[in-house]
C-alpha cells in the first residue's frame, strides 16, 4: 500500500515546510499556499534533534543580525515555555527594531544637545504628560518583569508599547523627547545591545550602554492628575464625573449640584445627607 505524503514525511524527520519554503521562494510564489499544505499534509514540528529540524543560527544572524535574532527567541514565550520557530516571528522582530531605529534617527539631531534634569518636567502639556506616564510606567513593569517574574516577553512587549507611543507623539517638547528616547535605548540594550550601542551614540551620547545605571522611575510622572468619582444618589450609583485628585467636597458639591446629569434626582428635593470619600466616592441622600 502506497505511503501518504504525510506518512513520508513523517518518517524522515521531515515537514512540508522544511524543503518548500526554499522553492517558494526561489520561484518567487506566496508563502501563504505552504500554510495550507501544512493544514492538509502536516505542520511543522517544534525544534528537536530528534526531527532534524533544529535552525542554524548563525544562518538566521547572517540574514537578520544577532539582535533580531536574540529579540524573537526572548519575546515569543517566557524562558520555562518551548515555542515554535517561525520565519514571520523573526522577520516581526526585525521590523520593531527597523520601526525604532528610524524613530531615533529621525529626533537624533533635534534632541542631540538637549539636556534636563527634573525641574523641566513641571507644567507639561497633556501630550508631554502622557508620554512620560508611559515611559516611567515602562521602566517600573520591565525592572518587576526582570528582576522578580523573569518575563522577558513582556518587558520587551511593554517597550513595544512604549514606540508605539513615542510615534503617536504629538506634542515638540524636546526635554521630553530626549528622556524618552535615552531611556528607550537603555531599556532595548537588555536585550538588544548592538543596535543600542549604535543608536546612543547617534544621539549623543559616549561609551557603552551597559556601562550606564538602569533607568529611574519618575513617581511623580505616574501619578493621577484627574480621578473619576461615582456619584451615589439616594443609595444608588447615578453616573461618574471626572476631577482633579485636589478636588475637595465642596468642589463636587457645586459639580453635581449644577450638573445635568443629576439634576432629575436632585432638583427640587432637599439635601440631607453629603459624604465625600476623596477620590473614591461622592455620596448623596435627598428627600
């Protein structure tokens, strides 16, 4: 009885993949046409000896550099959890780090000869805000991820986030820029030294990277400028309103009071009872 190409494959440590990605390419034909042959005749297996289907890494570093290669080994899956090697997955890798080195070089002469210190950081914009929230609130989850979980994945997912923000970026405030760009590079030589290096030196600065301290956490930069307060009408949850942390009882007093939204269980009655539990809840009781 004739083998099935599955059951060929099979027997000698072989998958659809292994060979006929090479003759796609070569021809030139869409890789997406292999997904389907794998569904049908056999995926591929995950690295192991024993399948002869273990990745030369000097090949993957020849082609993608050994940064892109170090980044998608410790971003597909924490290190206790065997994952599947994937073409896609190191050319992604490849892509983020192409994504940040064209973000740097872009501000890299602007934020060259900047410099700051805390004090610049006073009185920012809404945009400038947010930017240095979500640095700091990078370097807190990537120093935990590493130090106490040993996450890798989502240290490095987290400094995704990070330039995926730095890019929406609207604001031109160049202190700002350079703290997050500085700290962006520290962060990324972790796990990606060489391209770190080259980028820190692009914008300035002189040495090594890992000669540097680890970055500091801003707690002031994490802290709430505004809190949402439930309003408690009469024992039950009316709405939400938005005000500063420093806003007093009497300052959401005169919100509500004068607030549309509550008006149709307040207008009209008599106030009998305010508590205010700050920045937790705003409750009261008319009659």
């Amino acid at each position: 009885m004739a083998k099935s190409l599955k059951e060929f494959l099979e027997e000698n440590f072989l998958t659809v993949n292994d060979n006929a990605k090479l003759l796609f390419e070569k021809l030139n034909l869409p890789l997406e046409i292999l997904e389907e042959l794998e569904e049908k005749y056999g995926k591929s297996d995950k690295m192991s000896k024993s399948k002869h289907n273990i990745v030369d890494p000097d090949e993957m570093i020849q082609k993608y550099g050994a940064d892109t290669v170090r980044l998608y080994v410790l971003f597909a899956a924490p290190p206790e959890v065997n994952f599947r090697w994937t073409t896609t997955g190191v050319e992604g890798a490849n892509r983020f780090l192409n994504r940040v080195w064209n973000l740097v070089i872009n501000y890299a002469d602007e934020i060259k000869d900047v410099s700051y210190s805390k004090e610049d950081f006073k009185n920012l914009s809404e945009d400038d805000k947010k930017l240095r929230k979500k640095l700091h609130q990078t370097i807190k989850k990537v120093q935990t991820d590493i130090t106490k979980n040993y996450q890798f994945n989502t240290a490095i997912s987290s400094i995704m986030e990070l330039v995926n923000e730095l890019r929406n970026y609207k604001g031109n405030n160049k202190k700002v820029l350079k703290e997050a760009i500085e700290n962006l590079i520290l962060l990324l030589s972790l796990f990606t030294p060489f391209i770190a290096d080259t980028l820190w030196r692009e914008i300035g600065k002189e040495g090594y990277t890992i000669n540097q301290p680890f970055p500091e956490v801003d707690e002031d930069a994490l802290k709430e400028d505004t809190v949402e307060i439930p309003i408690q009408i009469n024992g039950k949850v009316r709405g939400k309103i938005k005000v500063s942390v420093d806003a007093t009882e009497e300052d959401i007093k005169n919100l509500v009071l004068s607030s549309e939204q509550f008006k149709k269980w307040i207008e009209g009655k008599e106030i009998k009872h305010i508590k205010y539990v700050k920045n937790r809840i705003f409750t009261i009781a008319v009659a």
